[in-house]
C-alpha cells in the first residue's frame, strides 16, 4: 500500500500541472490567434482609409507601406495555431515548432512596435501643417482617424509581444527542462524510494526471500 500512496502523492501533481500548462498554451495560442485577425482588420481599414485621402496619404499611412498588418498578421495567426496545436498535442515536432515560431513572432512584434511608433510620430508632425492646407478639416480627421486604428495596432502589437515572450520562456523552462528531468527520472526514483512501473510486484516478491536468507 506504500507505494501506491506514494505513487498517488508523487506523479499525480505532476499530471495535473502539465494538464493547466497546456491549457494555458492553448488559451495563449487563441488569443494569438484573435490579435493577428484584429491586426488584419485594422489593416484593411488603414487600407480604405488610405484610399479615401489623396492629399495626405504620405504623412498618415506609413504602416500601410511596410506592409506589417498584413505579414504581422500572417505571423501571429500562424505561431498561435502552433502554440494551439502544440498545447493538445505536445510532440517533440510540434513543440520545436511552436518555440521558433514563436521566437520568430517576438522579433516581427518588435519590429511592428517600432513601425507603428514611428507612424504615430509622422503623425504628430503632419499635424503641425494641417491648419495650413487647404482643407484644413479633413486633415485632422484623417490624422485622427489613422491614430485612432494605428494606437489599436501597438496595443494589440505590445499584447503580442508579450504573449510571445511568455510562450518561449515556458516552452524553454517548463518542455525542454522537463523532457531532460524525464530521461534521468528512473535512476533517481531508485534513490528516492519511488517505485517505478512494472517492478513493484518483482520488488514485494523478491523482499520476503532475501530477509528469509
């Protein structure tokens, strides 16, 4: 009865905090997933409003240019199928996959950090010359309108990036770390008087004789 209450005590919060790890990769992969479509979005609207202004478009529209709603989008919305994907299904594949993607999304929403940033800045200083262009109305509301969907952007932008980092910091300390613990795990066991599967009745019936000796 021993080792099946200490089996019981041992293995089953491991089981139990492996199941919330990859409830929490799944619930992170989904709200990756809802960022990129939002940043696609945003982008298309960026698009029409784009299309709308004629006079303007090169101070308010510098996102559109480097195109990042639309490679950004394509970037998020992939690592999170991976991190959702990974989180049901956790093979070695799948998580190798999962972590460089996601390495990879961490840098793109850097990079969307810094363009967004600057489209905010371009922005401020069109601002300065709206009450001396002829049309001095639609010149705000554009400019406000772009940094109205450009401020959503960084938002979402900064919310993936730090979904990004907490995805690799656990694929790195919690799935890498645990497949090497889970390699030495069996010689350990020994030491520790953990039992492992399949030697427990070997191990009942083997006792008995040797005290008998």
């Amino acid at each position: 009865m021993k080792p099946e209450e200490t089996g019981g005590s041992v293995y089953q919060p491991l089981d139990e905090s492996r199941h919330v790890q990859r409830g929490v990769l799944q619930a992170l992969g989904t709200i990756q997933i809802l960022n990129g479509i939002l940043i696609l979005a945003l982008g298309i609207f960026l698009v029409c409003l784009q299309h709308v202004s004629h006079h303007f478009r090169h101070f308010f529209f510098f996102t559109f240019y480097t195109g990042y709603p639309l490679w950004g989008a394509v970037f998020f919305i992939s690592s999170g199928s991976l991190t959702v994907a990974a989180g049901r299904n956790p093979t070695r594949l799948l998580m190798q996959n999962s972590f460089g993607i996601n390495i990879a999304s961490t840098t793109i929403a850097l990079v969307g950090t810094v363009f967004l940033s600057v489209h905010l800045a371009f922005n401020t200083q069109a601002f300065k010359g709206c009450q001396s262009s002829p049309s001095p109305d639609v010149c705000i509301s554009l400019g406000s309108s772009s940094d109205g969907l450009v401020s959503l952007m960084l938002i979402l932008t900064l919310l993936e990036l730090a979904v990004t980092i907490s995805i690799s910091a656990m694929w790195c300390l919690g799935n890498v770390c645990g497949l090497r613990e889970a390699t030495t795990s069996p010689p350990n066991s020994v030491e520790s008087g953990i039992l492992p599967e399949g030697s427990d009745s070997e191990n009942l019936n083997t006792q008995p004789q040797a005290t008998e000796e």
